[in-house]
C-alpha cells in the first residue's frame, strides 16, 4: 500500500539568542535559556549551531516576541526558515 500524507509545511521564525562555532557554548546558552523558562531549541547547520528564545509560524508574532526581547538581549534577531 501506498499512503500519501498531505503535510503543510509551514515557515518557522526563530528568535536567535546567539550562533555558536563551539557546540559547547551552544548548548550553555540552550541550558540558560531552558532554565530562564523560554522555548528554547538548538539549530544546526553547516558548522554552526544557533541558539532560540523561541519559534513562531506566524512572523508577527515572532516580531512582537523580538521586541520585548531586545529589551534585555539588543544582539537578538528573527531567523526564518
């Protein structure tokens, strides 16, 4: 049998607290982060791991979070992918 699944791929926005050459200092942030009470995840490409407050379908969102954000962290910024 063959089962097609209908899936909607939907773009996912990012709020990135940092980007990390080091997987090591990737995971610290992660861990802060985690322990701050954010959502935090891990996205890895290439040779580069970058770290999130969070994750939004929708951008506004995503922007609304961002500047609340930059209150505390002026170096955040939105990856979309």
């Amino acid at each position: 049998k063959n089962i097609i699944n209908n899936i909607k791929l939907e773009k996912k926005h990012y709020i990135i607290a940092g980007s990390y050459i080091d997987n090591k200092n990737a995971q610290i942030m992660y861990h802060k982060l985690k322990k701050w009470n954010y959502n935090s995840e891990l996205i890895s490409e290439e040779n580069r791991t970058r770290v999130s407050y969070d994750s939004f379908s929708n951008k506004e969102d995503a922007l609304t979070a961002l500047y609340h954000i930059r209150k505390s962290n002026k170096e955040a910024w939105i990856l979309s992918q």
